[in-house]
C-alpha cells in the first residue's frame, strides 16, 4: 500500500480497519482502556489505530483479532479488492479513495449497493443534479452514466 502525501489524510484502509476495531470492541462492551492494556499499549495508541490516524502493524492486528476474538480478515470485510481498485483508472481510483475515507462513505456504499437497482438510479441522478461535473474534483469520470 503506497503512502499518502502530507495534507491527503489517513487511507481508505486504514480508516476502514479502524472502524472495524472500534465496532468489534463496542460489540464486545470492552472500553478502549481495557483493551489497551489487554494488548499493552496506551488507549491513546488504540485510539489513533481506530480512528486511522496511525497505521496497525501485522503483529499488532494478529494481537487485537485475537483479543477480540475475530479473524484477522475480519477487519478487511466490506472493502473493495486491490485488484478491483487497481484496474480502476487513476482519477476514478482516487475518487474511490476519498469516498471510502469521508465520515459515512463505506456506509453509503453498503446501503447503496443493498438498494435494488430501480431505486438506485434515482439516487444517482439526484447525486448528479446536486453536482455539477465541471465542480466534481473527481472529474467527469467519477460522475458518467453506469447505465
């Protein structure tokens, strides 16, 4: 996984496998200090792996799917494949990117997704209305007919 550029924010991924944390601990009932010293670290670490701020090492994520009893592929659920994200043009890459990183994007998506498609073009097409293409900062490749 390439680094992000200073001013770019935390990854898709690393927010994603955050967010997976912090819902399975929540699950659990475990607050973040208990966890923290489960793992022996400060809940200030645990909170920057959770919010994506710092990325989880691979032994560090065998430790916390182990402490919260979850296979490590757990935390992956729910993202699109490297190599469906790699085929993806650069610009639509990007744009993927950032939609997976903003507060709300992977549950859009999920419940997006979950629509049945005769619900999902109306979305789309007040997405479009609320949106000029010359304004998308993902181009007009991000926002053309899918259809």
């Amino acid at each position: 996984m390439a680094r992000r550029p200073r001013g770019f924010g935390p990854h898709y991924v690393d927010l994603h496998v955050g967010g997976r944390i912090r819902s399975r601990r929540k699950s659990l009932s475990l607050s973040l200090e208990a966890l923290a010293a489960g793992l022996g670290i400060t809940h200030q670490q645990l909170q920057k792996y959770e919010t994506g701020r710092n990325r989880v090492t691979a032994t560090m994520l065998y430790a916390i799917a182990g402490a919260l009893r979850v296979w490590v592929s757990d935390f992956y659920e729910g993202l699109p494949s490297p190599g469906e994200v790699a085929r993806l043009e650069p610009r639509r890459r990007d744009c993927l990117e950032r939609f997976l990183a903003a507060p709300g994007g992977p549950d859009l998506m999920a419940a997006f997704v979950a629509l049945p498609p005769h619900l999902q073009q109306p979305l789309v097409a007040m997405a479009r209305a609320a949106v000029s293409v010359e304004a998308a900062q993902c181009g007009s490749a991000a926002v053309e007919e899918t259809t």
